[in-house]
C-alpha cells in the first residue's frame, strides 16, 4: 500500500523504528531453558508424590496380608515377649545410659574423621 499523504508520511517517518536487542536470542533461550528447567521439577515433583503414594499404599497393604495371614501367630507371640521381657520402669532406668552411649559412639566417629583428615 502506497501513501500519498505527506503528513502520513512524516508522520511514519518520525515514529521510532523497533528493533530486537543484540542478545535477543540469548535471552529468549535463557528463558527456553528456565521455563524447561521448572517444567522438569514440577514433574519430578509428580513422580516422587506418585511414588510416595504407591510405597505408603503396597506397604500398608504388605503390613495388612501379614496380620490377616499369621495374626494369631504375631499375637501370641507378643504375649510370650511381655511374660518374657522386663517391665517398662526397667527399661526407662537405663534408657539414658543408651542414649549417652550412642551419643558417645556418634562423637566418637566424628573426631577419628577429623584426626584422619588433619593427618593427610
């Protein structure tokens, strides 16, 4: 289309001409790349809720074949560990002890770490 208008064509004249920055192309595969990047994630995010779902449901379902399968058997065997075992008082007695000495053995592991890496 042809103008014949001088005004109109000042007018064009005078308007400012848009052109794409230099890095445009970096730019738009910069946010290519960062709008895959979140699309990975949230599918990632997807698949660990679905495998979280699956493990807790054929856990439970595993957990509830063994008591409908040997229930009674598991029962009776609860009841011959609580005739077997000490009372809940002992056990609180030397509940701290354990703590300490698993405390101790964690410590213990940490330090021979750190004299092993100062020696090389």
């Amino acid at each position: 289309m042809r103008t014949t208008d001088k005004g109109l064509q000042k007018a064009i004249k005078r308007q400012p001409h848009y052109e794409l920055p230099s890095n445009f192309s970096y730019r738009m595969m910069q946010k290519i790349q960062e709008e895959s990047i979140l699309r990975e994630k949230r599918q990632e995010k997807r698949i660990f809720i679905l495998f979280l779902i699956f493990t807790i449901l054929s856990g439970g379902s595993c957990i509830g074949f063994l008591i409908w399968k040997y229930g009674a058997s598991f029962i009776s065997y609860w009841h011959t560990c609580k005739e077997i075992l000490p009372d809940s008082h002992t056990l609180l007695f030397y509940l701290p002890t354990l703590c300490a000495l698993c405390l101790l053995y964690f410590f213990d592991r940490w330090l021979r770490k750190k004299i092993d890496l100062e020696k090389k």
